[in-house]
C-alpha cells in the first residue's frame, strides 16, 4: 500500500491563536519519531485560520498516530480551542517535487 498524506484547515476561537500554535507545536513535537510519520506540519493562515499537511507512510502509520498516547493527550488541549471542527481530507500523493513518493 502506498503512501497516505492529510490536508485540512481549522479555526481556532477568537483571542486564542496564540494558545492554539502552542497546542499545534506540541501536537508536531507529539508526532516527531513515530513510525511511518514523514511531514507532519501546521500553518497559520489568515485570522484565526490554520492549514495541516500530513504525510504518512501508509494507513497503518496514520492510525498508529492517531492512537498514540501523546496524541490523545494533546488533542485534549487542542479541542476547547476550535470554533468548528477540522475540515480534514486523507488523500493519496501522487507526484511532488521534494517528497519522496
């Protein structure tokens, strides 16, 4: 099975973006050397706007992380943040420059 790669957008609360990047660089430290786990970014849009890119091995990579221990932890801070929930997508990659596919 081939690589899987996540793309997503969230919006934090009005007056908690700066707790939101905290949570976001925890959620990124979290996710540093699990198995399977290539990219693991956020970024900060426009406003209270924050863009996800994920790339994962394969699906048995992506749901290891999502069942990780310190995932789970850190998604406690990060859902009394959110003004709506995720808008996630999980996609197949299939060409890129700079990612090993």
């Amino acid at each position: 099975m081939g690589k899987v790669s996540v793309l997503g957008t969230l919006k934090c609360q009005d007056g908690k973006a700066a707790e939101m990047e905290a949570v976001l660089g925890a959620m990124v430290e979290a996710a540093r050397g699990e198995p399977g786990v290539e990219i693991y970014s956020y970024h900060r849009g426009e406003e209270n706007t924050f863009w996800f890119f994920a790339l994962m091995a394969d699906q048995e990579a992506m749901g290891n992380h999502g069942r990780s221990e310190a995932m789970q932890a850190a998604m406690e801070d990060f859902k009394p943040l959110m003004a709506a929930p995720p808008q996630m997508q999980v996609t197949t990659p299939i060409a890129a420059v700079g990612l090993d596919l």
